[in-house]
C-alpha cells in the first residue's frame, strides 16, 4: 500500500506546503529548506560574507574544542537532559545540537561521551520504528518537527567521521535502520540511479546473511532488481550463496536464464538435480494450477467491468484485513491527503509482486473499535 498526495495541498497552521501532485520527495524537500544548510552554500552570499561566516564558524569550533571539563561534563550529563531520563520532549535540543556540532567533535570528548548513555538515548529517538514510545518515526510530519532533522544529521555525520562512532553504529543491535535503508534501496531500484547494478545490489546481496527480517527484505528488493537483465547479471557475479539456503527459488530459476547463472548454479552441489525431481513430480502441476488461477481471476475481471445486470452483492466489496506490526495500526493514514496503490506481495521467494487493478478505500468507521479495513 502506498499513500501518495491527491485531494488537494497539503496544509499545516494554515499555510500550504505542497500542492496536491506533490510527491513525498517534494513534499520532504519543502520541509526541510533551511533546517540544515550546508556551510560552503554560499549562492546568495558576497564572498566577504561567506569569509566571515567561515571565521566565524572556526572560531566557534576552536573555542568548543578548547571547552574545559567541567563545563562539557556540565553540559552532557546535566544541561542537555539526555542522561537524566529517556522523555525526549524534556532534552534540552539547543544544548545536544551544540554539543554535536562543536564539543564532540573532538575525538576526545567523544569517547567520553560514548561510555555513557548519550548516543544511545538520541539515536534510539532517530530510531526508524513507528512504536508507542514517541520517536522520531511516529511523530506527525509537521512543521513542529522537522527542526529535529538538524541534530539528527548532526549526529549521524559525527559518528561516520570517527571510527569509535563507525565501531557504535556497527554494533547497534537494533535492526530498524538496517531495515529501512534496506527498502529505501528499493526506491533507488525504482528510481533508476546511475550505478545501481554496482553498488546498490552488492548492498542488498550483502544484507542477505544477517537478521532474518532484513534479510528477507534484501530478497524481495533483489526480487523485483531481477527483472532486469542487468541487475540480474550483478547478482550472479556476486556468487549469493545465501539465497540456497534462503530457499529463494524463484530468484535462482531466473538465474538459469543466463549463461553465468547456469554455470554458478552448476557449483552448488546436487541443486540442479534436485529442482529436476521436484519439477517432474509436483511442481509441473503446481504451476499449471497457479496460471489458471490468474486467468480466471483476469477473464472475471474483465467480464465484470462490462455487465450492466452485476447484481449488488457481487459489488460488494470484500474486507481485506491488514497486519500492522504495532498498536498504532493504520492510524498513519490520516496524517496526509493520500490515495492507494494496491499492489499484491507474496512472501520472499514467490517472485515479483504482481499487480492488480481494484477499488480501494480504508473504512475507518470502526476507528475507536481498532477494527481498521482495508477495501
């Protein structure tokens, strides 16, 4: 289900943001214009300005970094709030933000503040999980919130720019992030990026050996990469044992329709053989059935759409109940202006999804039940 903008602008505090063909990507850039600007975006400055704005900036990071310690200790543990309870709304943001972008800077002061809790509480706020706790994810997408963006770019830059933050981010056990830059490689896919087949599909192939839920992720993204025949061909160069004991059949059979394929297939033991058994005994069957199926299924489409006497019950639509992995179920729906996109998934290793033309709409007249409905 995808949620895009189509009855009328969006408006927030009654200011319109975005008009009603506005994509997320539009939407999101209109959001954050000026909530972080890079430091060398000197376009509407006279270089006297940008010079002085330079000064200014080293001055401030010399200064920070010449901090003493009891006015950093000062400011970590007790003036920013992070270490004194995990309600985010109490944090003091202005203090985190200067503290990440001046103080911690300094490896020094860095790895101080790693052996407390302080990078631990932020960036389980930033965390990607629409759960009940309040973060990041789960706040509205408002003007109010966007300026939390700033820190966590902040954040995110710092630890990526020393190898103790590199070390933190390695070893977080959360699997959200993982999981989200998983399916945001699966808008890159679709979005036809220059240079997919090199560095986005040796992303995903390298995702295929760790938790489960992300690795099932990185297969429904190669899935659907597998369609072309350039894609394809970068995962067979990359020799993804993985999907063998994944049990990614569908993927593998499209490898047997290139000559690397067939030759990489032919390495792994007694495969080949074994897909021949089960062809000849049940799945030749099995595959005869799954196609009458779809044609039945289109033909009764097709025909329906053009017969006047339909009578109202075969109109009606049929619920289709979704499973939302959290207590806040559908109630995302109604933070934005949208229309669906329906789209049928079958689980990792059943092939691309296949789409499917239908009436769509959430009832929501059972909203205080929880009882939402997808039609």
């Amino acid at each position: 289900v995808g949620a895009s903008s189509s009855s009328g602008g969006l408006v927030t505090r009654q200011n319109p943001l975005a008009g009603g063909a506005a994509n997320g990507v539009h939407l999101a850039s209109e959001l954050l214009r000026g909530t972080n600007r890079p430091l060398h975006n000197f376009s509407m400055q006279s270089p006297r300005d940008s010079a002085r704005e330079m000064l200014v900036y080293d001055l401030k990071v010399h200064l920070d970094n010449q901090m003493d310690d009891h006015t950093f200790r000062d400011l970590l543990m007790h003036k920013s709030r992070v270490l004194s309870g995990k309600d985010w709304f109490r944090w003091n943001w202005d203090i985190i933000s200067e503290l990440l972008e001046g103080p911690l800077t300094n490896p020094v002061r860095l790895s101080e503040a790693m052996k407390t809790k302080f990078f631990k509480r932020v960036s389980g706020f930033f965390r990607c999980d629409n759960s009940d706790k309040g973060y990041f994810a789960g706040l509205p997408w408002t003007p109010d919130y966007v300026p939390y963006l700033r820190p966590a770019c902040q954040m995110y830059t710092l630890l990526l720019n020393h190898p103790e933050g590199i070390a933190f981010l390695k070893t977080d056990r959360r699997y959200s992030l993982r999981l989200y830059a998983t399916c945001l490689l699966r808008a890159l896919l679709r979005s036809e990026v220059e240079g997919f087949e090199r560095w986005g599909i040796e992303s995903l192939v390298a995702q295929l050996d760790k938790e489960t839920s992300v690795a099932r992720a990185a297969l429904s993204v190669l899935e659907e990469a597998a369609e072309s025949p350039v894609y394809l061909s970068a995962m067979i160069k990359k020799r993804p044992l993985q999907l063998v004991h994944l049990q990614a059949e569908s993927l593998l059979l499209k490898f047997l329709s290139l000559p690397e394929g067939l030759a990489f297939l032919k390495d792994v033991p007694n495969w080949i053989p074994t897909k021949l058994v089960q062809w000849r005994q049940s799945k030749v069957v099995n595959y005869v059935h799954v196609v009458e199926s779809h044609l039945l299924r289109g033909v009764f489409r097709d025909k329906q759409s053009v017969t006047t006497n339909t009578s109202k019950a075969a109109l009606k639509p049929v619920p289709i109940p979704v499973t939302v992995p959290n207590r806040r179920r559908l109630e995302w729906l109604f933070r934005m202006p949208w229309n669906i996109e329906v789209k049928l998934v079958g689980p990792p290793g059943s092939g691309p999804p296949a789409h499917l033309t239908i009436d769509a709409y959430v009832d929501a007249s059972e909203v205080r039940h929880k009882s939402f409905e997808l039609r």
